[in-house]
C-alpha cells in the first residue's frame, strides 16, 4: 500500500522566521506544506489546483470559473447547502477562491479551535461535492451578474483586448469569466447540460498529483501532518498529466502593431508589451527584476522623471506580465498627460532610447548587487502577513519553484548573470513590440469591436524604421542611469523597548501638538512608523479649500519623488494626503534613515511654493479623477450618497468638480500660507525609535513650522479645534434617497441599506458586532445564493468617527432599489426566528468566535499601529477596547442579544432608524421616476440631502473635546 512520503528538504526561511516548516507527499501524490506557528491565533488552508480557464473545453468559456463558484455549496459528506461557508463565518473565519489562467485556488481561515472540523469540510471540495441542478442554474446567475459588472471596467476590457489579438485557437485567446450565454444559452443550444460538463471537467482535471495544499496551523508539525493525511488522504489522483501551452501566443502577425482603442473612462494609457523568455526560468538570475528596476525607476534622469519633466506623464509601471512556463510578456504602462497623449510617438521613441542606453552601458554588476541586497534586506525583515494570505502566496509559489524555495520564489534574485541580462534585454526589440494606446480622443479612429466586452478598436503595422524615426525627433532627453541609494539602511539593530507598554503612551504635549509613542514590544523588526496629522481648520470649511488642499499635498508628493523614490526602493516609504481636516504626513519603514526622509519632507511643505507648469498637470490629472466618478460601480456612488447624508463635513464631487476647472495656480499660491496659518498637530510614533528621538523629532517639526519670525504656523485658538460630526436619524423613522445611475450605460442599480445603531459604547458595541458575525453569511446565502439579487451582496458594520450601524449593500441587474429593499427587510423577518431558534451552545459558540477574533494579536507594526491611530484620530482614545469588549462580550446574554435586535434592527422597532439609498441603472430607470415622485413605504424622502442635513441634529464629536491642550 502507497504510505505518505516525508522527503527531507531544507525549506529556506527568513532569518527573524520562528515558524517550522515541513514538505510531506501524501499517498495519493498531493504534495503539501505544513506550517507551524504557535502563536497564531487563525488557522489557515489553501489548495491550489494546476487547471485554469485556459483548460477550459471548446465552446464553454467559464467553465473552470463556474466550477470554483459550484465547490462552495455542499458535499456528500456535508450536503446542507452552503453550511461551509457558514460553518467558516460563524466560527471567525473567512473564505474564496479565485481562478486564473493555469490554476484554481480556494482558501480559508479561520479561528484555532476549529480548525479540524473547517479542514474536513473544505477537504470536501476536493472529495465529493454535489452541485445540485437546482443550485448550477442558480449560480450561472451569479456567475453572468459578476461578469456584468466587468463590463464597463477599463482593466478588464483591455486586458481581454490584449488576449484577443492573439492566435484565435491559443488559450491565451479565452474569454475566462462566462456569462449567461457561454454557460446556459449556448450549450442548451448545443444539447450540451451544463451541469454534466462540470462533473465531467471535476473528473478529469481536479486529480491529487495536480494539487499543493499549504495547512498553516498552532499544533506542532506531526499534529497537523496527521490532520492533513486524515482529511485530504481520499482526495482521487488520476495522475492526469498537466496542462501545457502550446507555445507563444502571438504570431508576427500580432508584434509590431499600434492597437489604438477607446476605454470607458477619461485619460491617455500606453501599453507596451513583449514577448519574452518567462522569467521563472532564470528567477535566481532575476532578468525582469533587474530591467523593471531600471525602466521603471523614478530617480532623476530616469524615463519617467524625462517624461514628468516634459509634462508627458504622470505615472509608469514596468515588468512581467501573464505569464506561464511557455510564455510571458514584459509590460511598460505609461500614464500619459493631454499632451503626452498628443506627443505619443515622442514618448515610445524615448522609451526605446532608455532601453538602447541600457544596452550600451552594459549590463551592471553593481546595480545587480544593489538591488540584490535591497531584496535580501526585505525578505530577512519581511512583515508577518495573515495566515490566509502566507497560505494562498505559498501555495501558488508551489506550483511553478523546487521545495527549497517555496518561500522566497523569485523575491532573492542572487546570481549575477550577465548574459541572461543581456538576453531579456535583446527581447525588448523594435521588431518584437506591441503597443496598445487608449484615449476617448481616439474615438472614430477605430474601425473594429473586440466580442467580450465591446471594446471599439483599430490595428495598424509599425515598422522598425518608423519608431526609429520617432526616436530620432526626440531631442534633450538627458536620460541616463540611477545612482547609488544612500537610503539603503546599513543600522538594522533594535534599540530595545524602555519599558514593555501595551499601549500608545501621551509622550509630549504643547500647545502646538500632541505626541503619542507606543515604543516595539511585539515584532521586534528594525521598522518604524511616523504619523503627523495636521489639523487645519482653512482646509475643511469650504468645497474650494478641501480642493486645493488636495492639489497642496499632490504637488508636495510631486515634487518630493525623484528623491523619495530612492527611499521607496530601499523600503522606507511616505505619503502626504488630505483629509476632512488638513492633511497627514506618513512615513513606515527602515528606521535607520527616516528621520533624513521626515527632515527633507517636512522642509518641502514649510517652504511650499507653486510651480505653474506642475500645478496644471495636477488640476488635470485631479480634473479626470473627479470626472470618472460617474463610472464607479452603482454600490460605490450608493455609499457615497450614504456618506453625503450623514457626515457633516462632506463636500459634494459636483460642486468640487465645478470649482477645480475655474482654479488657477495663483489660488493655490494665496491659499497655502493660510492652510497652515493656524494648525495643530496629532503625532503618533512608534517601532523602533527610543523615547528621546521620538521628542527629538516633535521638537524639530514644531521648531520648522512655530518657532521663529517667518514661521508658517500659529497654534490654534480654543474655537477653531476640529471636530467629526455625524448626523443623527430620527428613532422610529426609516429614510429614502433615490438617484440615477451617474453612467447611462450602466445596466447595474443598487442598494444600501443602513441602519444607525448608537454612539461608541463597548455592551452595544459588542451587540452590534455579535449580530453582524451571525447574519453576515446567511444574509449572503439568502440574498445571493437563493434569490440571486447580485454578484455584490454582503453585510458589514459601518463606524463614522464613533457612530456605529450596520450596512446590507447589493448589485443588481435583476431587481431595483426598491424591490431589493423589500427583500433585505423580507430577510431581516426571517432572521429574527433564527435568533429565536438559535441553542444556547450556538449562541455561545458565536460569542467565543467573536471572542477569539477580538484577542487576534498584531500581525506587524504598521497594522497595530492603524489600530492605534484610528482611536486617536477619531478622538475616543480607547487603546484598550479589545479587552473592554471581550470583557462586555462574557457577560452578554442570548436575551440581550435579542433584545438589540428588537429594539434597533427589527424592521418596525421603535427605536430603528434606517436609511436606503438607492441607485437606478438604465434598467430600471422607469422605476427610479415612480420611487422618486410616487409614494413610497418609508417615513421620509429625501430630496435635497443638504436641506436634509441642515435640519437634522448631530451627534457630539469625539475628536476636538479634549484636543485642547492648556
């Protein structure tokens, strides 16, 4: 008999990696990676699949996606439809899959003490799972209503565009989704049932020995190797051969070609692309790395620093792309400005003279060791990331790299090779390009549709001698290579905790700021992070300031890039972005040279000045944004509308839109000084910094922005301390709002539905929470499983600045807003006798899983620090709330819990206060005239949100009551 096989292999780890690790081959040839880590508080599993949508059967397209879709809903073993996903939720877990081209994978995690149970029913999946008729025809809804909103999506338009060019019987050529015609019309056409194809594509392509599964758990490695053998052991291994590409996908026919195409929404793109050796094959030699280092470098002299310069660009990406072990792509996308749109052969040409100058500086050794050792750096002090995420990254790393380096894939390039440099370079020829440029200005310059999507396009040849030609015109490019990066750290040290504090201590307090230091007692990672929230009233009081304090902190970005970029290489990174109240400064990384980066930046802001020719690019680039809005997905514009109602600060995009296209850069030049005229600042600084550089860093910001003759602030004066207000609804009363889709092409309406609870308070915080954990998934069964309302379909909490609700938000083609309201409020009858119906071992079992997810340690710094900074920057400061929560949670009662949900959930509660906001797409814009003028079953219509929020109470802030410091 066929045993498990436990082949020694020394799995190469970080050097700061407590956990073990261990590869066994189980006997029916599924290969697995057992993780253990015993101060994990989530266990985990991913099983990764070699089969994709390119082994999709002729004449079936989805076919492999659909399946991913069906392996949810039940098996022999656990036959209730949709109990796993249940089981996952109700025990703190969480669950998906996704599927690619050359692989399948499904996922999940969830709290330590279930793990065993969790395990034998995803194992299932694998095993014998139904797909009944009645849940296949449901699920091709599901199925079409995701595809559907793909539709209007840029990124998968093009990317489908890309595939379509390409040799028509080549996999890559596949549409991957499915649709309601590829998995229902067609094949009941054809005489084909599409059911039995599923079970017949399971049978012949899910085989053990095409499988790797990662079990990342708490128990040691021979525990969870027993687990593993006894749950996944019956898994059928066919010893079906796997999946090969039959080679390149493009043809001469389909490289030197400009594809000029029409996106959905404003801006200029160009895509380059070429076929090349897929880099898995050299991936210690790192040839891709290197280049896409190079080209897509933001250091001064670099391409996109010329093309910035120019006015050309405003953002380049560069490196591999699609690939496989057959073939792969490498990619540049340049975001191009109005005039680099109109300079786009400019712009290849200089792209091309970057890549003929890497050619004729040879390749260089030193940059290779640079960036050898920048990699070596981060993958020795890589942050600690979810066990769900480590399991799905690792079980796709184990299916294309040897045991040995399952964990670190191509993340260590550490051979110098300078010919296979040389070779990956030779393959971004003239003779080898494809250039995909998309703009609305090219409207009726295309004279084709790509089938997918309806993507209007056109194909013509372009010569080597024609980009030569534009190379040539290119004049004064001053391109040249990067420098040696003074921001690699070389002090990696810990300075060591002064005192083990669990929680954010006030270091320092002025009249000027605040500063709070949580020093690292848990990750012990030579990292910080630097928090520096400006509090400036000018910036929020007016739609014009909150506009051109969002053009202050894109320049500020702009201008600081060439340099910081050096710092973003190294792994030390920064950002300066605007909020309701000012702006925030941002620094995390490398503690060894971030005060250098936090001096230069700091410096940057007090001595802000305008540059006319960037502040255009800026008010353009800005100008797109806002008008793209319109193209977001209806749930998106649905909780905008949500917020609109409810926060007291919020400005309309319409009149922000309106007030941008008049601003000139001297209204940014007379607003700056007084944006930081008055101000306070919030800091927030922790990781491994020691308490006197802590002070050492307030006392220098306060001494560049208050100190001085010409300094630039002033603190603020009692009065002007900012505050969050939220909009308090009406108890007993439930609220309308109806618009339009903002795109009249957009098929999609939706729904959100809120529900206003109360005002930060840990027993109805915790209520709330248990109630959300509880219905989550069976609103997502019941709303998107039976009744197919919409591919997005979910329940979550909602907090604005210390006002908890909860929010059920749903995409529709099916069904309207109003109809779908209906159906929430039909599901929220139906979950009452569910409360009612619940044991006493179930409710106990929900408040431990709550439990367990609250008691969840940090996973990193900059994650217990996004815990900390949101107690302080909302204002209630309550750095120990877990623990106040867990300790309301053990004396909660399943009668309170009932008692919650009659008083502030139930629909018709007294003391309920909902709000639907509802967005009509051009399916059902005859409903959205009827809902608007017509009598409607809710207490109040709103018509105008700003009358409406005029006349409505408010809450008491939480931030600016004690922000006052004497």
């Amino acid at each position: 008999m066929a045993v498990a096989s436990r082949e020694l292999v020394e799995i190469f780890k970080a050097r700061t990696d407590k956990r073990e690790y261990r590869r066994t081959v189980l006997k029916n040839s599924l290969e697995v990676l057992l993780i253990s880590d015993p101060d994990t508080d989530k266990c985990a599993a991913s099983m990764d699949v070699r089969v994709g949508y390119f082994s999709d059967p002729e004449g079936l397209p989805g076919l492999a996606h659909f399946l991913e879709h069906m392996l949810f809903y039940a098996s022999e073993k656990y036959p209730l439809e949709d109990s796993y996903s249940k089981y996952i939720a109700e025990h703190g877990g969480s669950t998906n899959a996704f599927t690619s081209s050359e692989q399948t994978n499904y996922h999940f995690d969830v709290n330590t003490d279930c793990f065993e149970e969790a395990l034998d029913r995803f194992a299932q999946f694998f095993i014998k799972p139904l797909m009944s008729a009645d849940a296949t025809s449901r699920e091709i809804k599901a199925v079409d209503s995701e595809n559907q909103k793909n539709l209007l999506s840029d990124f998968w338009r093009m990317n489908q565009l890309q595939k379509h060019l390409s040799i028509e019987g080549h996999p890559f050529h596949k549409f991957s989704t499915g649709n309601w015609d590829t998995l229902e019309v067609i094949p009941k056409a054809r005489g084909l049932d599409t059911r039995q194809e599923l079970f017949k594509f399971y049978e012949e392509n899910y085989s053990a020995n095409l499988m790797h599964l990662v079990v990342y758990g708490k128990e040691n490695l021979d525990e969870i190797q027993n687990l593993v053998e006894h749950k996944f052991q019956d898994i059928r291994n066919t010893e079906k051969t796997c999946f090969r590409c039959p080679g390149e996908p493009c043809t001469s026919e389909h490289l030197q070609v400009l594809v000029r195409s029409v996106p959905i929404k404003q801006g200029h793109k160009l895509r380059i692309a070429w076929p090349i050796t897929p880099e898995i094959h050299h991936y210690k030699e790192g040839p891709c790395r290197y280049l896409s280092h190079l080209i897509g470098h933001e250091g001064e002299g670099s391409l996109f620093y010329v093309l910035k310069t120019l006015g050309w660009a405003t953002g380049l990406f560069a490196g591999e792309a699609d690939w496989t072990l057959e073939f792969s792509f490498f990619g540049v996308v340049i975001v191009l400005t109005d005039a680099g749109h109109e300079h786009m052969q400019d712009v290849v040409g200089l792209l091309f003279k970057y890549i003929r100058l890497l050619q004729q500086s040879g390749i260089c050794k030193w940059i290779f060791d640079e960036l050898s050792s920048v990699c070596e750096t981060k993958f020795h002090y890589q942050d600690k990331i979810t066990p769900l995420n480590y399991a799905v990254h690792l079980a796709c790393n184990m299916q294309v790299y040897p045991p040995r380096d399952w964990l670190v894939g191509s993340s260590l390039p550490s051979k110098f090779s300078l010919g296979t440099i040389q070779m990956a370079l030779e393959e971004l020829s003239i003779g080898n390009v494809r250039i995909f440029w998309e703009s609305q200005k090219l409207e009726g310059h295309t004279d084709k549709v790509e089938p997918w999507y309806g993507t209007a396009y056109s194909v013509e040849k372009v010569t080597p001698s024609m980009i030569e030609e534009w190379m040539l015109c290119v004049v004064n490019d001053n391109l040249h290579l990067p420098v040696p990066n003074v921001f690699i750290p070389t002090d990696l040290s810990l300075k060591g905790a002064q005192e083990m504090v669990k929680f954010p201590v006030l270091l320092r307090k002025s009249s000027c700021s605040r500063l709070w230091y949580k020093s690292d007692t848990m990750f012990s990672t030579p990292k910080a992070y630097v928090k520096i929230d400006f509090n400036c009233p000018r910036a929020g009081n007016s739609p014009e300031a909150h506009v051109l304090t969002d053009i202050f902190t894109r320049l500020l970005m702009d201008y600081l890039n060439e340099y910081a970029y050096y710092a973003e290489v190294a792994g030390l990174y920064y950002g300066i972005n605007r909020n309701d109240y000012g702006f925030q400064v941002t620094l995390i990384g490398y503690n060894d040279k971030l005060r250098t980066l936090l001096e230069t930046v700091l410096g940057k802001i007090a001595r802000f000045e305008v540059k006319p020719e960037r502040f255009f690019v800026i008010k353009e680039t800005l100008t797109k944004e806002y008008q793209n809005f319109k193209f977001q997905q209806p749930y998106q514009q649905a909780l905008y509308y949500c917020s609109l109602v409810l926060e007291d600060h919020k400005w309309p995009w319409m009149e922000e839109l309106d007030i941008l296209l008049h601003l000139e850069a001297e209204d940014l030049a007379k607003f700056a000084p007084e944006l930081l005229s008055r101000a306070f600042l919030e800091c927030y600084i922790a990781g491994n910094i020691q308490t006197s550089e802590a002070e050492s860093m307030v006392q220098y910001i306060e001494d560049v922005f208050f100190s001085g003759p010409n300094s630039a602030c002033k603190p603020l004066f009692p009065s002007q301390h900012v505050t969050n207000r939220v909009v308090k609804l009406e108890r007993g009363m439930s609220y309308f709002y109806p618009a339009e889709g903002l795109n009249p092409d957009d098929e999609n309406s939706a729904l959100v539905h809120y529900i206003q609870v109360h005002r930060d308070d840990f027993l109805l915080n915790v209520k709330l929470q248990l109630f959300a954990l509880i219905a989550k998934q069976s609103a997502f069964h019941q709303l998107r499983s039976v009744e197919q309302l919409g591919y997005i379909t979910s329940l979550r909490q909602r907090n604005d600045s210390g006002i908890y609700g909860v929010l059920i938000i749903i995409q529709s083609t099916v069904k309207g807003p109003g109809h779908i309201d209906l159906r929430v409020e039909a599901f929220l009858k139906t979950f009452e006798s569910k409360l009612h119906e619940m044991t006493s071992d179930e409710f106990k079992n929900n408040v431990n899983a709550l439990i367990d997810m609250k008691l969840e340690k940090h996973k990193n710094l900059k994650e217990e620090s996004g815990f900390f900074w949101r107690e302080i920057h909302d204002g209630t400061l309550k750095f120990d709330r877990k623990e106040l929560e867990v300790a309301a949670l053990r004396q909660l009662t399943q009668q309170e819990l009932i008692d919650f949900f009659n008083d502030h959930i139930k629909v018709g509660a007294s003391q309920r206060k909902s709000l639907s906001v509802g967005v009509y797409g051009n399916l059902h814009s005859s409903e959205y005239t009827a809902d608007k003028s017509g009598p409607v079953h809710y207490s109040v219509k709103i018509d105008d949100i700003f009358s409406f929020r005029r006349s409505q109470p408010l809450y008491g802030s939480f931030r600016g009551v004690s922000d006052h410091v004497n």
